[in-house]
C-alpha cells in the first residue's frame, strides 16, 4: 500500500498522524481528518507544525509527558492515553485516545475520533455492569437460601426429630386405645413433615 493511500485510509478512518518535533510541536504528516477543523480556527494543511492547543486538549497534555518519555527508549512497542472526551468551539462532545509510538525511527503521535468504538465501549460497560448487578443479586437470593436452609435444618428439622423422640418414648408407656390411637397420629404426621423437608431440601440442592 502506498503512502498516498495509507494517508487516506487514516484520514477516512478519523485518525491525525502527527510526528514530534520537539515539546509542544508536532508535524502534520498525510491527510486531516475533518474532526480536527472543530479545534482550530486556523487553515490546516499537511505538511505544517502545529502545536497541540493545551487549553483543548488537557488530557493529552498530561499523556504527552508520558509519550515523550517513551519515545526516549526507542521502543517498538506503543502506548495508549485510554479514552477521553473533549469539547469543541460548539460545545459538542467529541471521545478520543492517543497513541505515542515509533514508525522508521520516528515519533509518530496518533490521535483517533472514537464513534462506534466508543459507543461499543460504552454499550460493554453498561453490559458489564447489569451483569454484575445480577451477579450480587444471585449472591443476596444464595444467602437467603442459605439462611432458609438452615432454618429448616437446624430449627424446624431438630425440633420435629424431638418431638419424634417423644412420641417414640410415649410407646412404652401405659396407653389407652384412645392414646395409642392418637400417638398413631402424631407420629404419621411427625414422618409426613420429615418427608416435606426432605423435599424442600432436595430441591433447593439442584
């Protein structure tokens, strides 16, 4: 791809290449992006040094401290600003990130115009926090079920084996009809209750 069509693509794809000149001053190298007229009221053309207007552009003020100390290791790898808003003489909201990396032994200083990566970003974010609210809203329903399980096991559960208990105790004991009859009874629903906990317990295991 030649550097004709190299400028292009950068330009269509919102994204000002500029190489460091020196602390504050960059030259403009291939095709501008129309975004960037937003920030300057001046004629701009490839080609020129320009400096990046402190008063638009704080953040990357702050980043360019950390990509001139990069661009002293002569590194080949890149560092990223992250994502940052600005606004212009409009007072419409613009997102961009920065890039400080070398190209054939030169400081190039990408600026891109984040649209549908931004909004991608923002939908991701926004995604990332319903999970996390279903996320601590599955833990709040696991500790109630924690608690209700332990009420059922430690409560309901042991008191209704004590009240077995007795009623096994009560079998050695003189009885009428009548009271074996009803012992009969208490003990039937006594093993019906167990056997209703043992479900409950079943279901809430799965």
């Amino acid at each position: 791809m030649n550097t004709s069509i190299t400028n292009d693509v950068l330009a269509a794809l919102k994204i000002l290449t500029l190489e460091y000149i020196n602390p504050g001053l960059f030259k403009i190298i291939g095709n501008i992006p129309d975004w960037l007229n937003q920030f300057y009221h001046q004629k701009l053309t490839s080609g020129m040094n320009i400096s990046v207007p402190e008063e638009k552009f704080c953040f990357l003020k702050n980043f360019l401290i950390d990509a001139e100390e990069f661009w002293l290791n002569d590194s080949i790898k890149k560092i990223s600003s992250g994502l940052w808003t600005e606004v212009d003489t409009n007072g419409q909201e613009y997102q961009f990130e920065a890039y400080a990396l070398f190209v054939n032994h030169k400081k190039i200083l990408l600026i891109e115009l984040l649209e549908e990566t931004y909004q991608d970003k923002q939908y991701l974010i926004q995604k990332g926090r319903e999970y996390e609210l279903i996320y601590y809203q599955l833990l709040k329903d696991n500790q109630k079920k924690d608690i209700l399980l332990h009420c059922i096991m430690h409560d309901i559960a042991g008191q209704l084996s004590a009240i077995n208990g007795c009623l096994s105790l009560l079998e050695y004991e003189n009885l009428t009809l009548k009271g074996k009859e009803y012992l009969e009874v208490g003990r039937q629903q006594c093993l019906k209750q167990q056997s209703l906990i043992q479900d409950i317990l079943d279901i809430f295991s799965t």
